[in-house]
C-alpha cells in the first residue's frame, strides 16, 4: 500500500512538475521590445528550437494517409484543414476535417487542429453551403437573401473561375446569425480547436463594394464576436488579413498574412508587417506569415492537385528569403508556413532542412542598416539573419 502511495505521489509530482515547468515557460516569452507574452491556455506549444511552423492543407479527393499525419505532426502542432478536404470522398468538409482532427489528435493529442470557413464565398463543400449553387437557389429561392446582388447587373454575384461560387452578404443581420450558427457547429462536428475565418480583409486588395466598406467591416466585427462568444472561451479564432481591421481586431486570437500578390509582398508593406507582428505580440495574440513559393501554375485547391513539375526545386531555392522576412519579424507565437498553393501535393509534404535546423530565442529587436535603407539584419541563439527586401536577397547563417 505504502508502496502505490508512494508511486502515486511520484506521478502526482512529476505532473505538477512538468505543468509548472510549461507553465513557466510560457511566462519567459518576451515580446522584441522586451515586455512579456501573455499566452493564453488554448494555444498551441510555442517554442523557439527550430522555426515555429504552421501547416495549411487540404485534398478535394482523399484524406490523408497515415505517414502524412506523422510527417506533418512531426514538424508542427498548429494545422488548419482546408475548405475541400476530402469532398469527393466523403461529400462533406465537415467531415474531411472530423478525420484529420482525431487523425492528428492520436499521434499528438496538444495539436490544434483548425476548421475552415468563409466570411465572403459561399463555397458549397461544408454541409451548411451546399444548396448555394444555382440548382439549389433554383429549388430554394429564399437562399438567395444571403447572397450578395450586384448592383450592376440586379443579379447574385458569381465567382466562376477556378470554381463556381456565390458570395454571401455580411450586411444582412440574418445571414450573420446563421453564418455563425454554421460556423460554430463546423467546429463542433469536426472537434476542432478553433476555426480559420478566410476573407476578413475589408478594403484595400478586396473586391468589396466601396460605398460599403465601413458598413461591411462594423458587421465582420458583429460576426467575429458573435462566433468566439459561441464558440466558447477555449477555441482559437483566426482571421485572415485581418490584422489591419479594427473592427475585427479585438474578436481575434490570431492574425493570419496571406500575401497573396505583390502589394503584399513589397519593401514597405513588409516592414509596416513586421511592426503589426509587434503589435500582435503585445495584446497576446498570434501572428501567421504565410508565404507561396513563385512558379506554379494558377490553380486551386477547389479542383484538385496543381502541377507540381520542377516546384519543388524552385521552392527550396526560394526559402531562404521567405523565411529570412519571417525571422526579421518573428515573435513569440509567430508561426511561419511554406508551400506553393494549398493542396496537400503543393509542398506541404517536402522536407525542407533549413525549418529543421536550431534557432533558439531572438536576442533583441531586428536592426535597420540605415533609417531609409532597406537591409535588416537580426541575431537569434543559433542563427544570423541579413535580408535586403529591396533586392530580395538574403542570407541565413546557421550557428
């Protein structure tokens, strides 16, 4: 008897032990400007071994194999499904992303797993979109006071390429309660650990009306805050191109940068990035930098695998600069992720070294070579970061 007490209480310890220890851990982040990172209890593990990664993916025809699962869990722990997977096989999102979820979760049950959803397209892969096509409006007419009209053609407005969508109108208070019902049962049927909301960007680079925009952005914020309330205080709530919207801002535990053309990917919108990261930092939030390699062909997840042919060996050649701008900016609960499109086959199960090498800990902010100039560098435990984002060239020295 003595002896299982004592065992008990050895167990007991070590558990005790190991919370305080992560717990500590969590306390000793330290922003760039040197004020602490408030980590909140929902999200992922954050270290800076190696380059903090996030994954991204989906596969319209299959789910994934179980050798994908490891290799992807091997390098991560924070993954979002993407808004196709495994549609043809199953015909539900939903449930493609319920597969990968307890998938990921029986091999590293601390891994966040995130469902997908759209704030703009009504893509018809989730169960809750799937009569938004034109036979389903047809049959239902009464769907179409949820969809955007065209105030040039009286007509709903359509995205036909790569695929066919409507889009929703966020200015309808009853679209906004059923969108986030939907959202939040999403979550709930697949077990997620949060949900990623795509298109929260309003204004610049989006293809809203611009006699709308406040209005439309007042109500993202209605929505945003609406869905964290319902979906409960321990779920993450991501927004994409959202850092930048104040409306959205205060609804969202993480901040994703998409930079998905070149406005984005200019000298100057990069750095007033790495500041954002900063900012997000300082409220305890999350930030994800993701970058495409260039050189693939214009295709989408929405119909299946790209042509990978040579992009693999571009995407190699290209990393260094990519993941140089991310280290520039990094903070704690920065995320990094490298692919060339969004289909499981378009990188996300290359093996890239350079993410596998060790960091360690940022030892200050990033330094600016001159006041106007355009080369930064940034000294971390492990490695040296020059970039020059005039040029685009970089160098990573690795310790």
């Amino acid at each position: 008897m003595n002896l299982f007490k004592n065992t008990l209480r050895t167990i007991c310890c070590f558990f005790v032990m190991s919370l305080c220890a992560y717990g500590q851990q969590k306390s000793l982040l330290k922003v760039s400007d040197g004020s602490p990172f408030n980590a909140k209890s929902y999200f992922p593990e954050f270290s800076w071994n190696t380059t903090p990664m996030y994954y991204h993916f989906g596969d319209i025809d299959r789910v994934l194999e179980p050798n994908e699962v490891e290799f992807i869990s091997e390098r991560t722990d924070f993954i979002c499904i993407e808004k196709s997977h495994a549609y043809h096989l199953l015909g539900d999102q939903v449930l493609g992303t319920q597969h990968e979820v307890e998938a990921f979760h029986n091999i590293k049950p601390e891994t966040k797993v995130l469902f997908y959803y759209n704030s703009y397209l009504a893509w018809p892969y989730p169960r809750f979109n799937k009569e938004f096509t034109p036979e389903g409006i047809a049959k239902n007419p009464e769907l179409a006071k949820f969809l955007f009209v065209d105030p040039k053609t009286d007509k709903l407005r359509e995205k036909t390429r790569p695929d066919f969508s409507y889009y929703f109108d966020a200015l309808n208070p009853d679209f906004r309660e059923w969108w986030v019902k939907s959202a939040v049962e999403g979550v709930k049927i697949s077990g997620a650990d949060g949900i990623f909301i795509d298109r929260m960007n309003v204004g610049l680079n989006s293809d809203y009306p611009n006699d709308k925009l406040v209005e439309i952005a007042k109500a993202k914020g209605e929505m945003m805050a609406e869905l964290k309330k319902q979906m409960g205080p321990d779920k993450i709530l991501v927004g994409n191109n959202a850092a930048r919207t104040e409306e959205v801002y205060p609804h969202c535990d993480a901040f994703f940068f998409e930079h998905y053309n070149s406005s984005v990917t200019n000298k100057e919108n990069l750095l007033e990035e790495w500041r954002d990261m900063t900012r997000i930092a300082k409220d305890g939030k999350i930030s994800i930098y993701r970058f495409g390699a260039k050189g693939k062909k214009k295709t989408d997840i929405t119909i299946g695998a790209t042509d990978t042919e040579g992009m693999e060996q571009r995407s190699k050649d290209q990393l260094e600069y990519f993941q140089a701008c991310f280290l520039i900016g990094a903070q704690p609960y920065s995320y990094f992720q490298w692919n060339w499109g969004w289909n499981l086959d378009d990188g996300n199960l290359v093996d890239y070294p350079a993410l596998q090498k060790p960091l360690g800990s940022p030892k200050g902010e990033f330094k600016r070579e001159t006041p106007d100039g355009w080369i930064f560098t940034r000294e971390f435990e492990h490695a040296s970061v020059w970039v020059n984002t005039d040029t685009k060239k970089a160098k990573i020295t690795w310790y």
